[in-house]
C-alpha cells in the first residue's frame, strides 16, 4: 500500500467514523514497510495460517534455511519430499497445500503479474480456488502483498475482537460486521492495520 492511499485511508476514516478517528489521533499510525508478491510470500501465509506470529516465523525461518536462503520457487518445493516439509514444521495438511499450489504456480508461471492487475475481489476469488486458500489467507495476500486499498480480512479474530471492543459489542454477526465497516470503503485496507496497531499498543480505550 502506498503512502499516499495510507494516509487518504487515515483522513477518510477520521472523518466517516468517529471512533477511529480518536483512535488514529493517538496512535499516529504509519503506513506498513512495502512487501513483494511472490510464489514465496503465499507460502509463507500458508504456513502461517491458525498460529501465533512466533510459531509461524520459525516454521517460515526453517523452509528459507532449508533453501539456503535463497527466495523459494515452486521448483523448490516440488523437488522436496513430504517428509522434509514436515520437519520444517508444515502439517500434512499444509505441506500437500503447498505442493500443490507449487503445480499450479509452475503450470502458470505468469500467475503473480495476473493477480497484480486483477481488483480486490477477482484475487480473493482466484485465491480461493486453490485448496489451502480460504478467504483470510487471500485477504492478506491482497492487503500486503498486491497492496490494495479497500481489503477487510474477512476471518481474523484479533480484528473481530478489534471491533468487538471498539464499538462495545457483546457478540458480532457478519451482517453487524459489515455495518461497522461500511463507512470504511474504499480504505478498509488501513483500518485493518489501524485496528492491529490498536491492538498491539494494548487496547487502550482513548476518550
């Protein structure tokens, strides 16, 4: 996400929704450190999916030691076994995911530029048809990774739990949900990450 769509999202949100606008005066978020889009950074959602940030680095940090650090391809994977997956600390179930998104990315090698010019919805949808890839996997990959602007992680439970505090809900349904971040579009991109921020600074109720 550039910088200049961070802080058009800052000003939109500050002035549709009032609760964040408190926020985002005390926070003084900032825009995230660029990332790339690649074969390698869908992996590492993938390897990540379901477990604390620490457990998902170290799971990340063994698959680049296990390939000298270099960036890893598709080819990579598809000349390792399952059983040397696994002791890099993939699941069965995420070690055949990877394995067969690796097929897929080798019989589409241009796949990445694809999803670099699709909107917002057309990469969730073509994510989503790869087994392995659910809606919040393919949520942080267009957030991230292909950088667009008008993303909400549909699944995440720190932004659930976000939510749920902000606005003084008991118990959130998807419809109520969708009514608080309504007035987010098009940057519901940066309150997701102002939402996190929140969270990380430890939940402090501004007044």
């Amino acid at each position: 996400m550039s910088t200049l769509h961070f802080d058009r999202g800052l000003q939109h949100l500050s002035e549709s929704d009032p609760v964040l606008r408190v926020v985002i005066q005390h926070l003084q978020p900032q825009p995230p450190e660029p990332r790339e889009a690649n074969f390698e950074s869908l992996i590492r959602i993938i390897a990540g999916q379901q477990l604390s940030s620490a457990v998902a680095y170290t799971i990340y940090h063994r698959l680049k030691q296990k390939f000298e650090d270099s960036v890893i391809t598709p080819a990579m994977i598809l000349d390792s076994s399952k059983e040397e997956l696994l002791t890099c600390g993939l699941s069965n179930a995420k070690a055949r995911y990877v394995t067969l998104i690796a097929q897929a990315f080798e019989e589409q090698p241009n796949l990445i530029e694809k999803l670099r010019e699709m909107s917002a919805e057309d990469v969730l949808e073509t994510l989503q048809r790869f087994k392995g890839i659910g809606i919040w996997s393919a949520s942080i990959f267009a957030l991230f990774y292909l950088h667009h602007p008008d993303v909400f992680v549909w699944g995440d439970v720190s932004l659930k739990k976000a939510i749920r505090l902000l606005y003084e809900e008991e118990e959130l349904s998807e419809p109520q949900i969708e009514a608080v971040i309504q007035p987010w579009r098009p940057y519901r991109s940066t309150a997701c990450l102002v939402l996190w921020k929140w969270l990380d600074e430890g939940a402090i109720r501004f007044s």
